[in-house]
C-alpha cells in the first residue's frame, strides 16, 4: 500500500520530524537516492494550511510529490536540489521511520516563544587595546570580499585612518573626507571614539565629539518622531501618554547600530535604523505605541530575540541574494507569497533593497489566526 500525502504529513511533516525513508526496490526515487534517506519534508505556508483540512477527511488518498530537505551528506549538490525543487513520490516510500519525541514545530502555536541563548562575558582590554584587533578583523573581511554594512565600513576607515594612515586608498579618502578638510561626520565620530577609548583625544576633539552628539541626537528626535507619526503618534504625544515607553524607545534609537544578518558574501544584508523602526513599530508587540497596526501580524518572539531570527532567515537563502545582487544591480530581492521563508513554526515577507538594507521583514498572517481575530 502506497503512503498518501496525508498520512506522510500527520507522521513527520506537521511537526518537522526528520524523517528515514526507504524506497520500494527500482523505483525512481531508489535509482536516484539510493536504497535509503534521511530528509525533513518542506512544505509552502499554503501548503501546510491546504493539508490542515484535508487530514480532516477520511480515508486519505491523495499521493504526490513531497519537496525535502536532505540532511545526509552522500547526496550531491544537484540531487539535493531536486529534492528541494521536485521532491519526493509518496509512492516510491516502502516505509517511514521517525523519532516518536513531543512535537517541536509551533506552526499552531499563537504563543510567543523565546530563543535560548547562552551569555559569554566579555571583559575588555584597558585604553582601547581591543581596538587594534577589531581593526584588523575588519581589514581581514575586506581582503575576503566580505561586505560590510555602512556603520562597519565607517568604522574600519576610521581605523584605518588611525593606525594605517599612510595606506589610505585615494578612493578611501574621498570616502573619509565630505570636503577637502572636512571629515564625514559618521567617520570622525568613528574616530574621535578610538581616540576617546584610548585615551588620546585632546580638548578640542572632546568638545567636537560633543557638538557630534547634539547633533545625533537631534537627528534621533527627527527619525523618531517621523516613525511615531507614522505610527499615529509622535514624539509629544507619547511623552504625555506613556514617557517611560518613549524613553525606552528614545535610548534604543540613539545608541542602535546597524546590524548585518549575513556572514558572507558581497553584498552586507542589513539592518539600520529606518529598517529597525519600520518593522518594529508594527511587528513587534513590545514596540507597538498604540492601536495603529493591530492588524498586522507580530512575531511570536520576544523582543530580544528578533534580531536573531531574522539572521536565521537571511542565512537560509544568503547564497541565493548574493547571487541574486550579483546579476541584477536595479531590483531588490523579495520573498513572499508560496516563496516566503519557514523558520520555527511560521512564514516570513521580506524585501532586501539594492545595497543589501531590508526594508521589510515581517511574519505572515495565517488562517487560524485570522479565525481566532473574529
């Protein structure tokens, strides 16, 4: 008796069980796989939600293709691919073994969870002498072709500046310098920080450092307020209507750095803070100011964790943006729709923009959700 596309979903599929299959002797999936694999089936959001109900239905009798992630390491990378693009026949399965453990998939789930995370202290060296090292590993990722996000590449020019000057490209100079003897501010703040750390920096770059802040931090009040109008608030009315969230707010804006959610590759895949407000703003619950986006759908994760599922996804399909901004220097990169993004339980929307920013990152709504809000 073959197994049903239904049948196969209930056992590993709805949970995401790794899954051992044999194949029925000179099927196709034998003649290509070999005897026996080890794969996670993978399934598009509209799929998952399309055999919710039909499970519901018995007997099952659907068969099919079921696309998989193989997890061995005999496969070449062309199988493997087909596995993922094509799939596997139900009908070539002679039998299925999974581990009977508790369920980890939170595709049902409306709870929010949290990512375990192990903290490491770090203690830092006197006068600034890590600086050194975060210097050269920065030189190290430029030499690999890595890109960097553009508070990283302000950083490692002024860096440069300060320990290599005399090596400073004339393409880097034009980088450093907004006029012939005026810095881009973003690099001197750099800058004036290493010599701040190490215990350098004269009186008159102390009162520049603190003319820079002033200015970071009016810039701060502009970007914030903009993003909270959007919201349907603003800068004033928040500060009548619930200061200490303002002030929450106010602290994470002024000292948010970008973040690059990529490892490798040319192209840095990032977040600034344009990115950070759009999303949070309506997509994380913590974040939310008022009613505004109750529409939209949050992650299920707090706060603190977001971050790092976002770098989950993004490395999920790195290779592929990369060779997406590799070939094509007018158009973004998207995921959305049946091409949506599966991680811990839920789908994911983004768009990544020329220059690797994402601009938009958010959880896909799903039906049990839109049935549970009416």
């Amino acid at each position: 008796m073959d197994y049903t596309t239904e049948e196969i979903y209930v056992l590993v599929g709805k949970d995401d069980k790794t899954a051992n299959l044999t194949f029925k002797y000179q099927s196709e999936s034998q003649k290509l796989y070999g005897d026996f694999i080890t794969v996670v089936f993978i399934y598009s959001q509209k799929e998952r939600e399309l055999l919710d109900e039909k499970i519901k239905e018995l007997p099952f009798k659907n068969t099919g293709f079921i696309k998989a992630r193989y997890l061995g390491r005999e496969l070449g990378e062309k199988k493997k691919e087909r596995l993922i693009q094509i799939g596997v026949d139900s009908q070539d399965i002679s039998e299925i073994l999974y581990f009977t453990h508790p369920p980890e998939n939170t595709f049902h789930s409306r709870t929010v969870r949290t990512i375990d995370t192990i903290e490491i202290p770090i203690s830092t060296a006197p006068k600034g002498e890590d600086l050194n090292w975060h210097y050269g590993f920065r030189k190290k990722l430029i030499k690999e072709e890595i890109g960097l996000s553009p508070r990283e590449r302000n950083s490692y020019l002024a860096g440069k500046y300060y320990f290599e000057k005399e090596k400073l490209t004339d393409l880097e100079n034009q980088e450093i310098y907004f006029e012939p003897t005026v810095m881009n501010q973003d690099i001197e703040w750099e800058y004036l920080t290493i010599k701040y750390l190490r215990e350098e920096i004269t009186e008159d770059e102390r009162k520049r450092m603190t003319k820079i802040l002033q200015i970071k931090k009016s810039e701060t009040n502009q970007i914030l307020d903009k993003y909270l109008q959007d919201a349907g608030s603003s800068l004033k009315k928040l500060s009548k209507e619930n200061i200490e969230q303002l002030v929450d707010i106010y602290i994470k804006v002024l000292h948010f750095h970008d973040r690059r959610l990529n490892v490798v590759g040319k192209t840095p895949i990032y977040i600034d803070v344009h990115s950070y407000l759009h999303i949070y703003f309506r997509h994380v619950e913590e974040m939310q100011v008022n009613k505004q986006f109750e529409h939209k759908d949050n992650f299920q994760w707090k706060e603190e964790n977001v971050f790092t599922v976002m770098e989950n996804v993004i490395q999920q399909i790195n290779k592929e943006i990369q060779n997406h901004f590799e070939k094509d220097t007018k158009n973004r990169y998207s995921r959305y729709g049946e091409q949506s993004i599966y991680f811990e339980g839920d789908y994911y929307t983004f768009h990544i923009e020329q220059g690797g920013r994402i601009s938009t990152f958010h959880k896909n709504k799903k039906k049990q959700d839109e049935k549970a809000s009416h």
